[in-house]
C-alpha cells in the first residue's frame, strides 16, 4: 500500500474538501482523486460516498482513516528517531575494553560522551582474544585491544598510540638499575602473567620462547593492579605498560624498561564484514591516530 496515497487520503478526510486537500498537500485535485481510487482498487472496496461535491466515508473508509491516522504516525515517529540517530541525539554503543585499557583511554570516553550524550555508552572487559571474538559475533559494535590483531581478515584496525611494556620488580639490591633489563634476566625468576585471554599474556610468552626458555608461571590474573600487589608480597616479577606504571607507588618495587623492547599497541578494531552503527562511526571520528 502506497505511503503517499494514505497521506493524500488522511488530509482529504480531515478537510472534507478535495479543492482544501490540494492546497495542502500542493498537489492538484485529480491526483487525490487517482490516489483514492487506487486505494479503492487495491482494497477492492469504496472509500467515499461521493454526492457532488461533497463525500462521506464508507465504513471501509472508516476503518481506513483510522488506521491510516496510527500508520502514519507511527512513520512520522520512525522519522524522527532515524533523524535522532543520524545526528546522534540518541542511539547504543558497546565498547569492549581488555582491564588494563580503562586508565588510558578515559579521556577518549569523557570526549564522547561529552559530545554525543544523548548516546547510551555500555563499556564490556574482556581480554585481548575474547574481545576479537566479540567484535567479529556482533556482541560489541566496536573495541579497544592490542594490535595486531589474530582476525586481520574479519577485522578493521586503526592504531591510537604505542607504549613500551616495562618490567615491575621487588625493590632488592640485584634488581637495582635504570638500564632495560634482558628478559632473559628473568628466566629463573617466578613470573607473574596476564590469563590467557589476553593478547599481552601471549607476546609476553612468545618474548621467552624467542630468549630460549619457557617463563616459570608463579600466578595469573586479569587485574593488573592484583599482578603488582603479589611483586609487593614477592612472589614474583609482573610487566605492565609504561602508562600504568606511572600511576604506581614506588614503596617496595622497582620498574625498569625491558629489552628486547616490547611494545603496547594499542588501536580500535570494527567487524568488516557487517554494518557499522552510527554511534560507531562517530567514535571512529574522534579517535587520534597514533
């Protein structure tokens, strides 16, 4: 049924004038008039009771006039919030974030809300892998993770900023110094890792692997700041980006840069394959480029 042959008809009834419906709708008489009889024939039934000039509504016109009323409304109604999505003055956003990302892209989530606020912000944690999978399976419309990713195929990719990965260690006279530590420094030492979602906890691994040994995993964790209170406690040595080793204390521990370097990439991963939200597109907007 024709959309515009519902507006033609609802404004015909409502001015009971086929000279006063033209001249709203800017249209000439005989098109309302096509517009009716096509919904007549469509219907296989009379809208009006025609008597001259003037008409009443059949009960079938009736029926139609209300209905028509509801439909109309409802599509003025999808207008709108399409209109309100377009310019962002409302829709949903699921930004999956591993931990540890939380501190360092916290200025990225203040700009957004700040300037879209109408936009319902729903932030999921996950680790690195975990996160990819969700992105790739619609759970999240778009993530925050380490790069690169695993799924480079199914996944867009732009970087935001890179830190070097330091190392955290007990404050003991044998790990004093400014000087990058050798990670194979630590291949007798207890290692205090990331769980094994987490993209982080598999470079790291691989950093032994490619030094010659397997690391000796004294504990794992998914919160960073638990992974530094057992260095405090001494059970052993944990790594943790540049940026989250600023907001640290330094009673009791030491941190120094690790070598062979290893670096903290971080970008904001979208799914290729399907459509991207508005709400994600305007984050993609506003994200710096590392």
């Amino acid at each position: 049924m024709d959309i515009r042959a519902l507006r033609y008809f609802v404004e015909l009834v409502r001015q009971q004038s086929f000279t006063r419906a033209s001249e709203q709708l800017f249209v000439t008489q005989p098109t309302i008039s096509k517009m009716v009889r096509s919904l007549e024939e469509e219907l296989g039934q009379p809208l009006l009771n025609r008597e001259g000039r003037r008409f009443t509504l059949t009960d079938y016109g009736q029926v139609l006039y209300q209905r028509a009323q509801s439909i109309l409304a409802e599509l003025h109604q999808l207008e709108a919030e399409l209109a309100d999505l377009q310019s962002l003055q409302r829709g949903k956003l699921v930004l999956g974030i591993p931990p540890m990302v939380g501190h360092v892209v916290a200025d990225l989530i203040r700009s957004y809300r700040a300037r879209w606020p109408g936009v319902e912000l729903s932030i999921v944690e996950y680790g690195g892998r975990r996160i990819e999978q969700a992105v790739l399976e619609g759970e999240v419309d778009l993530a925050i993770t380490m790069l690169p990713t695993r799924h480079e195929e199914g996944l867009g990719a732009l970087e935001l900023a890179a830190y070097p990965m330091q190392v955290v260690l007990p404050e003991r006279p044998e790990w004093q110094g400014s000087e990058p530590l050798p990670i194979t420094a630590l291949r007798e030492q207890p290692l205090l890792l990331y769980t094994q979602a987490f993209t982080l906890s598999e470079r790291l691994e691989q950093l032994c692997a490619e030094a010659g040994f397997t690391p000796q995993v004294a504990a794992r964790s998914s919160q960073w700041d638990f992974l530094v209170a057992m260095v405090h406690s001494g059970m052993g040595v944990a790594f943790l980006p540049e940026p989250l080793c600023r907001r640290l204390t330094r009673d009791g521990l030491l941190i120094r840069p690790l070598a062979p370097a290893l670096s903290w990439r971080l970008g904001v991963i979208w799914p290729t394959g399907r459509y991207l939200s508005r709400t994600a597109q305007a984050w993609l907007e506003i994200c710096p480029q590392g």
